[in-house]
C-alpha cells in the first residue's frame, strides 16, 4: 500500500485525513449492501427491508480511525532509519538460530505427541488431538511441502493442487477396491500416477506464464473434480466410493479379537491404536518429503527451479532446458500430492469429489505463500497455524458468553481467519520465514534476505 | 583478420521484423575465430536484436546464422547443412551449427555460445556461488545420473560437484569476488555484478575460441554494422570484448 511512500515522508495530517476519508469512504461502500441492509422474513413470511445506518457508519468509522493511526504510526520519527540494516543482522542470526531449534524441537514434539496426549486427555479425549489436529495438520504440512516444490522453489503458480491430491486417494481408492491390492503398493502407484498426471498437465501448460498458468492449472483441477464427478461408471460420482480398505499395520488389521494389532501384541482391543498409527504413517511420508526436497534443493536439479524462479531469460542463456526443469517441477510437486492423497482415502475409508474443490488448492497455496515461499520450516509453521487455527476455532464456545447464547461462533470462523491472514500478511508480507537459505556455501551459510529472492512469474 | 581465413560464425542476410518493424534488415557478417569483434551503433539500432537472434532468444524472420565449433565452414558444408533438415552436423572439416535452427538453451549448451544481458540478468536472491553452480548446470546433472545418483549420494556426484566448486573458486578468483562467494547476487555494486555476469557465462564451457582472452593482445577489430544505419560513424566502440553483453 502507501506504506513505503509514507516510511519517509513527514507526517502530513491533511493528506492523512483525506487519505482516512478515502479509505472509510470506500468502507461505507462495500458496507451498504452488507451491514446497512438487512432482509429479514417476518411472520407472514414476507421479505422485509431493515436498515442499519449505525452499522455502516461505525464500520466506515473503525476504518477512518485505524487507517489515521496507521498512518501516523508509519510516519513516526525514527531517527536510526539509516542504520535498519545493521539492525537487521542480530534479527536475522536470531532467526536462524530458532529455525534451528524449531525444527529439532517441533520433530521431537510431534514424534512423542499421540502419547503425551493419550496420557493428557485419556484414549476418548485424545482421538480428537490426534485425529482432528495432528493427523490433520500432518496431511497439510506433507501437501504444502510437495507445492512449495513447484510454487515455492520453481516459481510456478499452480491454483489446481488439489488434482493430483484427488489422483492420489482415488489411486488407492480404485486400486485397492477392484483390484484388492494393499496400501503398501498403492501408495507409490498413487504418486507414481499423480506424477504421471502432472506430467500430462505440465506439458501442454508449461509454455503459459503466470496469470495464464495459474488459470489453466485451476482449471485443470476443476476437470479432474468434474470428471470425478461425471463420469459414474468409473468413480461412482457424487456418491463417492466407500468402503476403502483400512490400513493395516503391515499386513495387520486393527480390529478386535484374534489376529489383530491389539491380540497380537496383547493390548486391550482400542480403535485408538490404528489412529496413533495414522498419525505416525503421515509423520513418516511427510518427513520424507522434507528430506526429499532438502536433498533436491541441494540437487543440480534443485538449483534450476530456484534459478527458474530467479530469471527464467537467463536460465536458458546457461543451456538449461527450462521445460524439463519445470516439469519434474510438477511431476516430484504431483507425486507427493498423490502420496498424500492415498493416505487421505487410507484414513477417511471413503473418498468422494467433494473433498477436492478449489478451496483445497486455496488453503494449500496459502499455507505456502504464508510460510514464506521456498522455505520448509515456514510452510510447516503455516500449516499448524492454518489448520490448527481454523480447528481451534471451532472452538469458540466462550463467545456466547459475551455475545449471548443466540451467537454462533462457528459462522464466525472464517472471517476471523481471513482477518488473521490479512493482518499476517501486512506484517509479513513475505511469510513466516522470509529468508532463503543458500544450498551451498564455501566459508559460511548465510541466509538470503526475501527481498531479494523472486516470487516467480510463470 | 582471421574472419576471411577461419570464420567462426558466418551471419547471412539476417533479417528481424517485429509485426511492421524491421529492427535488423539483410545483416551478412562473419566472426572470426580468436577475434575479438564488436558491433556498435546508435540506439535502437538493433544490437541487441542481432544477439538475441544469435542466441536463439529470438527466431529471425529470414537469414542463416552458421556457426562452426571446431574446424572450418566450408561454403559447401554450410549448403549441405541448410539442405538437411538437422541442426547440426560433423564434416571433415569442421563441427557446424545452424543457430536460426536451435531453442535458445541448445545454443549455450550444444553450440557452446555465451551470452551476457544488457540489463544485467543474475539470479538475485541465489549467492554468488550458486550463480556459477547454475551456470554448470549440465555437466553437473549428466553426473549426479539425472538426480538419482546424486540422490543417493555416489561418489562421482560428489567429485563432479567439487570439481564444479573448484571451478567457481577458480573464477571467482579472476574476478576477485572471492570474499563475497557467500553473499547473494543481488547486494554486489554494479562492476562486481556485471563482472559475476561474465565470469557465470564462462561458466558454463564456452566454445573456447569465443571468449575474450583475458590480458592477451587484443586482435584487429573488425565491426560489423546492421545495414540499414549506413551512416553510422561510431565515436568510439562501445561493446568491446565479449561483446555479447547486449
Ligand atoms: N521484442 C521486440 N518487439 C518489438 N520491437 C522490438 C523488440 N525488440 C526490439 N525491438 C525494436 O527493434 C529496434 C532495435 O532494438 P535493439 O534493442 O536491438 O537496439 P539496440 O541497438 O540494442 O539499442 P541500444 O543501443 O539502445 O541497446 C528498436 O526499434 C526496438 O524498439
Ligand atoms: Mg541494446
């Protein structure tokens, strides 16, 4: 916004009010039809018009007050604006210093999680922490990190993620319904086909560049849910296919009685068990995404996508052929959708077109863009905050007692969140972890400040 | 004067449209091998234009551009090549390229031409280092067996990446940035940009005939001008030395 033209200039107060007035004045507007009006059904059934003019002018007042006090925050004296960079050194090697003990702590958290929180809120309590907040943050994290693979570090903007999520479940979701065959060799056929799907999407699409990319992308993801949704004979449409074999630990079942994982290693029969074994299988194909990506990154292959990212113009100068570099891009991106989409049917046991819409994509992206593109650490820190938030959210019985029983929380959710996420992207426009960390060093690893690492065009 | 003797690249009647514009009309000229050659001219005479069809940045709407990596063109060579439907070809006597033929990444990679950018193209966000890496980019993924060796951790991954490193050590020494290998690209002053720029496309193997040869004598200039700006009276040579900096 006008934040970097007001960083030096004075704080003129005429020309902040104008621009206050501007700002409410654009709010009065977007609140006429929303907060000012209200159609209401009243006994007879009819439509009828209430007006709330108080409502609209205090939104349009909350705005002028808050874009004044931003502007006179921006425009505060600061004498040591020279010295920002020097300033910035002792933050950055802080930065660093917590991103190296983040990841070890949060990796030791996670991996005694299902224990501290089965021992914390008992097996009934803890499915919830497990299930809904672990196994689901899990799945997210794995997702943001297969599209900070192309997003993050190829620089492509790909809006139809989702895809090959939806290739993956299905993979396993077919393979393992008609033909029988165990999770264990669906998993690499799923992202072996979502690759393969990526591949297909990639070659046609590759030579489109930004906007264009990503509208074709989103549009492919929409065709995959389409046909899933269309074509019955094959994927049983809207009604989805039910029924999915539940994992097993390695060959055995979770189930009560003789021969399964509890009678086996003689525990008392709980359905806690296989979840505990979700949580960790998600753990493990996620990690492997990291680990993969990490020793990409370091790859001459993974240099070429960030290069990609850098300057596309000047990749080719180098003789990289920049459409191979883009569609292993999306192949490996794919391939990782598609794991993690086999392990989603795996958990749910049920697997239709509605799970894979466009917000799917959405929320995928924003975790990557909100985590700081490029940067493993910070997607995985988005997810929590993204999945873990919108969960917790939910959560908001403590409201009614503020606004009375009458108030819903829940309607609520989103638009907390996407304040949230507006707030968060003000403050850091460039993600949680807005550094890049180089792939190879000769004296000293230092991290690369965001400004100067590209977004990617295409 | 080794252009008339052994020329390196043999650019006939190159001609460049864009929609009405003609930016370059009928250009014919040749390089010789080890010379140091410059095109000069007013702005907007189509300098850059004339790289860009050499690199293969742009496609030119007619003309023949030959280039012969190692041995001499013969005219008959030439003649047979453009008669075939390849790109390239070994003769007896020499290693010939239609570059009008070849995507822009082929032409750096197969033809071994290297290029720098008017406005200075270095991956910004990437340290100085990585520049040079990326610039070796495809010796270094033949050896790390398309990733999936390099993946595993063989050995001659390893050994093809630090003879890489060795090799940006090597220029990074040449243009004195060795103390800034670690910085990225984009916080170097301009000089230092600019001399990084040179030294990446060094990098990446050029044909060793075309590059400037650093502190030799340089040879008779020979400069060819576009045609269509006959009266051009260059004040002085503007894009001297690797002079594919437009
Ligand atoms: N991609 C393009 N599309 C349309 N016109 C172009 C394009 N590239 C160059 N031109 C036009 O072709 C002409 C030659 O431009 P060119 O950039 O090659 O000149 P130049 O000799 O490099 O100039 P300078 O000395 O300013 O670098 C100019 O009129 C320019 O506007
Ligand atoms: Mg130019």
């Amino acid at each position: 916004m006008a934040a970097s033209s007001a960083d030096r200039e004075p704080f003129d107060l005429a020309a902040a009010v104008r621009d206050a007035g501007f700002s409410a004045l654009v709010t009065a507007g977007l609140a006429f039809p929303i907060l000012a009006l209200r159609a209401e059904q009243d006994m007879s059934n009819r439509l009828v018009l209430q007006e709330r003019w108080s409502w609209m002018l205090i939104a349009a007042a909350i705005v002028f007050v808050g874009r004044l006090a931003m502007i006179a925050w921006q425009a505060r004296p600061r004498a040591e604006a020279p010295a920002a960079p020097a300033a910035d050194k002792p933050a950055t090697a802080l930065a660093t210093f917590l991103s190296k003990v983040i990841a070890p702590a949060g990796l030791a958290f996670l991996l005694i999680f299902p224990f501290v929180s089965l021992y914390a809120s008992g097996a009934a309590g803890s499915l919830k922490w497990i299930d809904n907040y672990g196994i689901q943050i899990l799945i997210y994290v794995m997702l943001g990190w297969g599209l900070n693979i192309v997003v993050g570090l190829a620089g492509l903007l790909d809006l139809g993620y989702v895809a090959f999520y939806a290739v993956g479940a299905y993979s396993y979701a077919l393979l393992s319904t008609t033909f029988g065959l165990s999770f264990w060799i669906c998993l690499p056929l799923a992202g072996i086909l979502a690759a393969f799907w990526g591949v297909i999407l990639g070659f046609p699409v590759l030579r489109l560049r930004g906007d264009y990319l990503a509208i074709v992308t989103l549009a492919f993801g929409e065709i995959i849910r389409v046909v899933l949704i269309n074509w019955t004979d094959f994927s049983n449409g809207y009604a989805g296919i039910a029924g999915i074999p539940r994992v097993t630990f390695f060959g055995v079942p979770f189930v009560d009685g003789e021969g399964g994982f509890a009678n086996l290693f003689g525990l008392e029969f709980s359905p806690i068990h296989r979840t505990i074994f979700l949580f960790y299988l998600i753990l493990a194909l996620a990690l492997l995404t990291n680990l993969v990506t990490l020793k990409l990154r370091r790859m001459p292959i993974g240099r070429a996508w960030e290069a990609l990212r850098e300057d596309e113009i000047a990749c080719r100068s180098l003789g990289i052929n920049t459409t191979n570099t883009k569609l292993t891009a999306f192949a490996i991106g794919a391939g990782f959708g598609g794991f993690a989409g086999s392990f989603f049917a795996v958990r749910q046991g049920f697997v239709s077109p509605e799970s894979f819409t466009f917000i799917e994509s959405a929320t995928i992206l924003a975790i990557v863009v909100l985590g700081g593109m490029g940067s493993q650490l910070g997607v995985a820190l988005a997810a929590v905050i993204m999945i873990g938030g919108t969960e917790l959210l939910r959560e908001l019985e403590w409201t009614k007692q503020i606004f009375g029983p009458d108030f819903d929380p829940a309607q609520y959710r989103m638009l907390i969140f996407g304040l949230a996420m507006v707030v968060m992207m003000i403050w850091k426009p460039r993600g949680i972890v807005a550094t890049r960390s180089p792939s190879v060093f000769l004296k000293e690893r230092k991290s690369v400040s965001g400004d100067l690492v590209k977004e990617g065009h295409g | 004067m080794r252009w008339r003797t052994d020329p390196l690249l043999v650019v006939e009647h190159l001609t460049m449209r864009f929609g009405g514009l003609v930016a370059v009309n009928d250009l014919s000229f040749d390089v010789g091998r080890g010379d140091i050659t410059a095109l000069i001219g007013p702005n907007g005479a189509g300098k850059t234009t004339v790289f860009n069809c050499i690199t293969g940045f742009y496609k030119p709407t007619e003309g023949r551009l030959a280039l012969a990596r190692e041995g001499r063109a013969t005219r008959e060579d030439v003649a047979a090549l453009t008669q075939s439907p390849t790109r390239n070809k070994r003769f007896a006597e020499g290693d010939l390229y239609l570059l009008e033929r070849m995507p822009d990444f082929e032409i750096s990679w197969k033809a071994r031409v290297a290029r720098t950018f008017q406005n200075i193209r270095l991956f910004q966000g990437m340290t100085v280092l990585e520049n040079l890496l990326v610039a070796q980019h495809n010796p270094l993924m033949a050896a790390s067996g398309m990733t999936v060796l390099g993946l595993l951790g063989a050995a001659t991954y390893r050994n093809a990446e630090k003879a890489a490193i060795d090799k940006a050590k090597a220029w990074l020494e040449k243009i004195d940035l060795m103390d800034r290998a670690d910085d990225p690209a984009g916080e170097l002053p301009y000089g230092a940009q600019r001399r990084l720029e040179i030294a990446r496309a060094m990098c990446t193997d050029p044909d060793p005939a075309l590059p400037r040869r650093a502190g030799g004598r340089s040879q008779p200039e020979r400069v060819a001008r576009p045609k269509q700006s006959p009266a051009l009276h260059p004040r002085r040579p503007r894009h001297v030395g690797p002079a594919d900096r437009a």
